[in-house]
C-alpha cells in the first residue's frame, strides 16, 4: 500500500471514527438524559425524595425525552462531553512539540556535546532527508529508564520524536535507526492526527466521569473545585442527591471510555504491524528493528512509563507504557519479534561475538556510504527499479536506496554549512546566501544589501565565499529542509522579516525561479501557525483538467527535450488521465509564479488523484533516465504544495 492509499485509508478511518465516536455520543446522551431524569423525578418538591426513583417509568422518559425540557437535557449532556473535549483540545494546540513539553521531554534541539544524543539527531535528520518530510522536534524524557519511543503532532510540519533515557542508552545506531523509521511510518501514514482525536475523543468521556466522582465528595472537599455548600438541603439530601447523580455519571462515564479505548486498541495493534513492517522496508535491516524489540522485551521495565498521562500515550508509543489488560493497545513483542524474522530468538541466545558483530556494523555502514557516493550519478535506473517505475511508491514511504543517499548528502555536507544547523543567526545568514544570483554583478548588490540588513556577518560571509564552491545543487533543498526546524524556533516578527529578505532576493532579477518559491514556500508553511487545509475535495479531474495541464506542460518544458520530443511526451502523458487532450502549453506562458498559483489550487485534490498526477510528474522527469536540477525543483515544488512527502533524488551530475 502507497502513500495515497494510506492517506485515502487514514481520512476514511478518520471519518469511521468521527461517525462511531457520534454513535456513542447519541446512546451517552441518552444515558445522561436518564440520570437528569431521575434526578428530576426524586424532587417532586424541591427536596430530595430517593425513593421517588422508583415511580418513575420507560414509557415517561420517551415523553419527557421529546419535550422541551428534554431538548434542555440532551444540550446539557453535549455540553459535558463538549468541556472534556475542548478542554483536551486546547491543551493540544500547539502541536507535537507543545505535548511533547507538556510530558516532561526535554528537548535535543539541533545539536548535543553527548554523542549518544547527536547519533539520534544524525539518524532523524537522515530520515527526514529520505522521507521528504520537515524534520520532527527531537526530545528526551530524561526521568524515564524504560526503552519506549513515540511521536505526537497533527501532521508532518508539526511532529515531535519522543525517546527514553532507558532507549537512548540501551540501543545501538542500527537499533535507533530502526525504531526512529517505526515512528516515521506512523508520521507518513497518517496515524498522528488519528491518535490525537483519540485523545480528544476519550477526553469528553472521562471529564463526565470526574464530574461524577466530584459530586460523590463531601462538600468541604469539593471546595476545591470550587463548590460551596448550600441551605436549601440537609446534610442527607446533599449526600444522596451526590450519590444519585455523581454515581450514575461515573458508570456512565467510564463506560464511554471502555468503548472508546476498545475503538483505540483495534485501531493501534494494526497500525503497530504495518509500523513493523515499514520500518524493515525502509531500512533492510529486520536484525535491527527484531533486536530494538528485543531490547526492550529483556529490559527490566520493557517499555512501562512513570508518567502520570502513560495510559493516555499509550497508544502513540513502539511498545505499551502499561501492563498488558484487555486494552493492550500493541501486540506481544514475542509476536512482533516472531512476525519480523522467526528465527532471531533462537540466534540470539547463541550470541557470543558482539565486539566482532560491532566492527562488521561500522565497516558495512563505511561501505553503504561509500557506495551511496559513487553510485548516484547520472544514472538513475537503480531509483526507478526500487520504486517500480512508479514515484507513488516512493512518496510518502523510506526505501533503503533513499535513506542511503541521505545520509550521502549528510556526510557531504560542508563543514561551515553543517555547523549552521546549530546557530540561528548563522541558520539565517545560509539561507540568503543560497538564494544570491549567479550573475556577478547582481551578486555583489545583494551581498551589499544583506550586510545592512545582519550587522557583523562580514567575516561569515567571507567564509562561505571561500565555501561556496563546495554546495552542490543536489544539496541545497535538503538544506534548506534541515535549517527549517531551527528557524522555526525563531520570533514570530523575526520570521515574517526573513520571508521578506527572502521575496526581495528572490525579486532582485525581477523573476521568480523555482529553487527561490521552493524556499519561500517551505518557509512559509513551517512560520504558519495554522495548518492550511482545503474545506473540500476534488474528486472530478474534469474540474482540474486546465490545471493538471499546467503541472505537465511546465515539467515537460524544464526536461531540456525538443519540440517535437515535448509533443510527444505531452501527448502520451495525457493519455493516463480519462480527460479530453489539450494542447501543449507555450514556455513563455509558463513562469514558475503560474505554476505555483496552479499548485495552490490543486491542494484540495482528493489522495488518489494526487498520486494519479504525481506519477505522471515522476514519468516526465525520469522519462530520459536523468534528473536536471529544474526538473528536480519543479517535482518538490509540486510534492510541497500538494502535501506529498518525496524524498531527495540524485541530480546529474554536472559536465
């Protein structure tokens, strides 16, 4: 299963949740109704009669139920769950590194002086290359000795990766590399904004449920909650009226949440499966993603939390953070272990030769990266056999092949570039700097300018000169992919200023290429502090057919074919889509600007139309068996829009 099905799958569980979620939203407000009722019917006249329940019928309810005191009622009840809900909600606002924070994790930012702490920082932001997504914040929980990892957020521009101190300290780079591609499958599927609903969800039950137990409390102690004691009633009217109401509400409440973690237990034990095997596809290493689950399976605390809020987690974490129970929100690690390779077990226990298995690990990683180098050239047949042909089954997915050309770009990037991962300012002073004009003369200009706009970076600038021989074009996105995480950490008013350095150095020549809009819309989508969703899908390509003509006719043009080649490539990449053939768009019709506006409309496309469009986008470029810099930059300029996580391709290489 690709990227687009996985999103296609994610939204209609999503949609089966929200609709399951309205089913027991409907019995629960009926049971809530029922204690109103009885409330009602026990105070006759105006005091507590408890008796009175027992007068009380089906039939009197119904009528009761459909009358305007009823209709009060039932708002009521919404009312309660709407309080949890919320309540959960704005705590979560802020996305996965605010919940993350809110756990306790301490975060790594962009670089450590421990070595075990930077190994995990290499390995994401490795990943991050291979799988096209923003790197995710990178946290610890220091207080935490158990072997656990999980990531939170509502979608890629906004996850969080939370590991143990037991974790960290316990595995291997093979190992974390293995659990760090477990919790990227669930950030590619789709599974984070399905757990933080969840969450949200679960939360209306549970505050009916506390609501109820706080009535069950003396009044001196609800004081608290902010209570005050009342004349109207005798101590035993007050104590029964809590019991006739605090009671049923705790019942009713928990089991709202019974049906509602028996919802999240069989949505999670599947998605920890699929988690399992796409961390193996993505690495080809099933040895170290069986002895991660190892490690935590021979850990005296496997992967049990201290955390007050670890039920509540649970189901986002590579291995349970509670006993086992009838809502054992992940299978047996033994099951895992078995499913993975069935034979590691009893290998493991024959072990003895681990210092040698180390230098193999060391010297088959010196070789990967080594091969990574040469064999990206060019010739990109290895790419387009790994992927079947097909870009769908690259986007949104990590394949060994890309992960080990991300950590070929990691290891070439240049020193002073590399060291501005960890300095804001420095982090700023890189991002102008890619984006001056080749033309010597309007170079210079912009150098002038941005020296005014950032006193003292004259020496920097200086540097990178000497440097600047040194980025190639194949690195310069993922770059910039790298700096976003820290930039994001920036003030709201110094992030909107650099959006503008970045339109002024991009309109210096008074045109708009499509590195420059790359940047800008990478920038942009990482400063937003909203998540910009389209309120409707398009599922008509008729609708979008001048649209998706656009996209075609602008890639094919920046292919370098001739005119002729252009016709016929145009032709034949139309007749995928069941649409009426359109001529092929002039070049000079064609700026990146209207690629970009077309992009933005496009972005409400429904998932399975975008994977239609994008292996057509992926065809045309690797039609010739070489990706030019411009094609490259058009394709992630497409997959950024559009939403579509495409990791780094090889670029030919420069004559």
């Amino acid at each position: 299963m690709d990227f687009f099905e996985h999103q296609a799958q994610a939204k209609a569980a999503s949609t089966r949740l929200l609709l399951l979620f309205l089913s027991v939203c409907v019995v629960f407000v009926m049971a809530v109704n029922g204690v109103i009722y009885m409330l009602l019917g026990s105070m006759p006249n105006g005091h507590l009669n408890v008796y009175a329940v027992a007068e009380l019928s089906f039939s009197g309810f119904l009528s009761w139920q459909v009358s305007l005191h009823g209709l009060y009622a039932s708002l009521l009840s919404v009312f309660m769950i709407s309080i949890g809900c919320f309540a959960r909600w704005f705590e979560l606002r802020k996305g996965g590194n605010g919940l993350a924070i809110s756990l306790g994790a301490r975060s790594l930012g962009f670089a450590s002086d421990v070595e075990k702490e930077q190994q995990l920082i290499n390995v994401v932001e490795e990943m991050a290359i291979a799988s096209g997504v923003t790197t995710p914040g990178v946290y610890v929980l220091d207080n935490e000795s158990s072997v656990n990892a999980f990531v939170v957020g509502y979608g890629f521009e906004d996850s969080a990766l939370v590991v143990t101190r037991g974790l960290l300290n316990a595995m291997n780079r093979d190992e974390l590399q293995a659990v760090v591609g477990h919790e990227f499958s669930h950030i590619l599927h789709g599974d984070n904004r399905l757990n933080i609903r969840l969450l949200v969800l679960l939360a209306g039950f549970v505050w009916v449920a506390e609501l109820g137990r706080m009535l069950l409390l003396e009044p001196r102690h609800r004081s608290g909650y902010g209570y005050r004691r009342s004349r109207s009633y005798s101590s035993g009217d007050r104590r029964g009226g809590g019991l006739v109401i605090g009671v049923p509400l705790i019942v009713i409440g928990y089991l709202g949440v019974f049906f509602g973690r028996l919802v999240r237990t069989s949505i999670s034990r599947k998605r920890e499966y699929l988690a399992d095997a796409s961390s193996v596809q993505f690495t080809r290493n099933p040895e170290a993603l069986a002895s991660a689950l190892n490690v935590i399976l021979l850990n005296g605390q496997q992967g049990l939390l201290k955390s007050p809020r670890a039920e509540e987690i649970s189901h986002m974490c590579i291995a349970s953070s509670r006993k086992n129970n009838w809502f054992a929100t992940h299978p047996p690690l033994l099951d895992r272990i078995n499913a993975i390779d069935k034979t590691f077990l009893k290998r493991d226990l024959a072990r003895k030769r681990k210092v040698t298995r180390e230098k193999q690990a060391i010297e088959q990683q010196q070789q990967v990266t080594q091969n990574a180098k040469t064999i990206y050239g060019a010739d990109v047949s290895r790419l387009q056999n790994e992927a079947n042909d097909h870009l769908h089954n690259v986007i949104g997915t990590l394949a060994a092949v890309n992960l080990e050309y991300a950590m070929s770009l990691h290891d070439d990037m240049p020193y002073e570039f590399r060291q501005a991962l960890q300095h804001p300012e420095k982090a700023r002073i890189i991002l102008l700097y890619i984006l001056l004009n080749e033309d010597q003369a309007i170079r210079k200009q912009q150098l002038e300018w941005i020296k005014l706009q950032h006193s003292n970076c004259d020496a920097y600038i200086n540097d990178l000169n000497l440097l600047s021989s040194q980025l190639h074009e194949r690195l310069a996105i993922p770059l910039v992919e790298l700096l976003v995480p820290l930039l994001k950490t920036l003030d709201a008013e110094i992030q909107k200023g650099l959006l503008e350095q970045v339109l002024v150095l991009a309109k210096w020549d008074k045109q708009l290429s499509l590195f420059e809009i790359c940047v800008y819309t990478l920038l942009k989508n990482a400063f937003s502090e909203t998540l910009n969703r389209s309120s409707h899908t398009i599922k008509n390509i008729n609708v979008v057919a001048h649209e998706f003509n656009v996209v075609i006719s602008s890639l094919i043009h920046n292919t370098g074919a001739n005119d002729l080649e252009k016709i016929a490539l145009h032709k034949r990449m139309l007749n995928v889509f069941t649409m009426a053939q359109s001529p092929l768009i002039a070049e000079s019709s064609l700026q990146a600007k209207e690629l970009y506006l077309t992009l933005k409309k496009l972005k409400a496309l429904a998932p399975m139309l975008k994977r239609s469009l994008m292996d057509v986008c992926g065809d045309i470029v690797l039609h010739d068996g070489i990706v030019e810099p411009k094609e490259y930059q058009a394709l992630k300029l497409i997959s950024i829009i559009l939403s579509c996580p495409m990791p780094a391709l090889p670029l030919a290489t420069s004559t």
